[in-house]
C-alpha cells in the first residue's frame, strides 16, 4: 500500500523555520511567567471521558474526540449507549485537565498554586484557512488565592509577556462573570438559565450579535428578556 504522505485532515505538519519561531516564543513565555513565580506543569493529551463531559465546556464538548475501549473491554454487539465502547476522550483545553490536576494534587502543591501550562489540544471540528484540530494552547491560572490580587498578577503576567514577543498597543478585555449574572438577572432570565445563556453569548465572535439573538430565541427565551440582555452589550461598544 502507498505511503499516504499528508497528514491527518485539520493537522499539519511544522517545518524546522516555524518550529525555530514556535520554539522562541514558547521559551519566552516561559521564561517571563517564570519570572512572576508561575510554575510549569504537564497533563495526559488524554482525559476520562466522564470529566470532558461535564457540560462546563460549552460547545467545546460537542468536538471530542473520543477514544474507544481496548480489548475485553470493547464490544460492540452488546453496546447499548456511547458510555459502552467510549472511556477517554483527547483533551479539547487545559482547563477540564488542570481542574483534575489539582483536585488530585492540591495536599502536594504550594498555595496559591500558580500554574503554567503549554500544550496541544484535539478539537473535532470542521478545518479551514487558520482553524485546526490540532494546536496549541497556553494557560496560567492561580489556585487558591479569591482576592483581585489574582486577577491583577494575570493581566500584567500577560500583558508583560506580549510585550516582550513585540506586541504593541494591543488592549485587554475582562470578563468577569458576576457582571454577567447580574446583566442576566436585570434583564429577567432566571438564575437557573446561566450557564446555557452564557455558552450562548460565549458564541459572539463567531455568530455575531445576530446569532447570539437567534439562538437565544430559539432557545426558548422571553424575547423581551433577550433584547434587553443584549442591548446591554450594544450600550458598551457603542461606548
């Protein structure tokens, strides 16, 4: 059989020129969060699939790609549901696997923990022109801390660590989610609804204000509630 000489579709191959580029970016990165005390750490590329399936991924959960059972294990002809031939799945971010790290870890690590993680993930998504289904991601988060101190200590990690891979005049978004509950809940939505109405406005890159509405809709909410929930967000760009 004939060598199939390209790769996977979604996957690419890195040629020695990038790789000297993504090598010194990475190594940069490392070492500017190193300097604010943030500690590199490594998970598997591959999670239960019980834990990628929390539904606190979003849409992401929708693009696993998920693993099936070995051996004894696997048997298709008594299999009555996914959870009877699938039990891991590739990760599709760092967060779901740094939230098992240091519920696994947290008597073994310092606190707060700060933590460094670079690494790829596996999305099963549909290719195109810069979207793949395998790339790399970088994370820094800080466990145990609840003050704004945190928050703070990202932002200048992050933005000192642009700086230095010459990035100017870029600007800093913040999302902090009691602002949205409380957009949510003085637009009429019930507590109840939060999380789905936040994986729905999560989506507004990608669909536009437009689609955020017609989801929403579609979802079954009062459009009156919807129009005033996402007029808040017009208020704030027209700003």
């Amino acid at each position: 059989m004939a060598l199939n000489k390209k790769p996977v579709t979604g996957m690419k191959d890195i040629m020695p020129e990038e790789m000297q580029i993504r090598d010194y970016v990475i190594h940069v990165i490392k070492e500017t969060y190193g300097k604010f005390g943030f500690t590199p750490m490594e998970t598997p590329c591959m999670e239960n699939i019980e834990n990628l399936s929390s539904k606190q991924g979003g849409e992401n959960e929708k693009l696993i790609f998920k693993i099936l059972k070995r051996g004894e294990k696997l048997n298709l002809e008594t299999a009555q549901s996914e959870s009877d031939i699938v039990d891991f799945g590739m990760r599709y971010d760092l967060t779901v696997p740094l939230v098992r790290y240091y519920a696994n870890h947290a008597n073994e690590l310092p606190s707060p923990f700060k933590a460094l993680q670079v690494g790829n993930v596996w999305r099963a998504d549909k290719p195109q022109k810069g979207r793949y289904r395998q790339f790399m991601q970088c994370d820094i988060d800080i466990l145990g801390e609840e003050s704004n101190l945190a928050e703070i200590e990202l932002i200048l990690a992050t933005t000192t660590t642009l700086g230095r891979l010459g990035f100017k005049n870029f600007q800093i978004r913040i999302n902090d989610r009691r602002l949205l509950k409380a957009m949510a809940a003085y637009s009429g939505f019930e507590e109840k609804d939060f999380d789905n109405v936040f994986i729905i406005l999560d989506k507004m890159d990608k669909i536009g204000m437009e689609g955020v509405e017609r989801e929403l809709i579609a979802d079954g909410y009062d459009a009156g509630s919807v129009e005033k929930y996402l007029a808040l967000f017009r208020d704030m760009n027209a700003a």
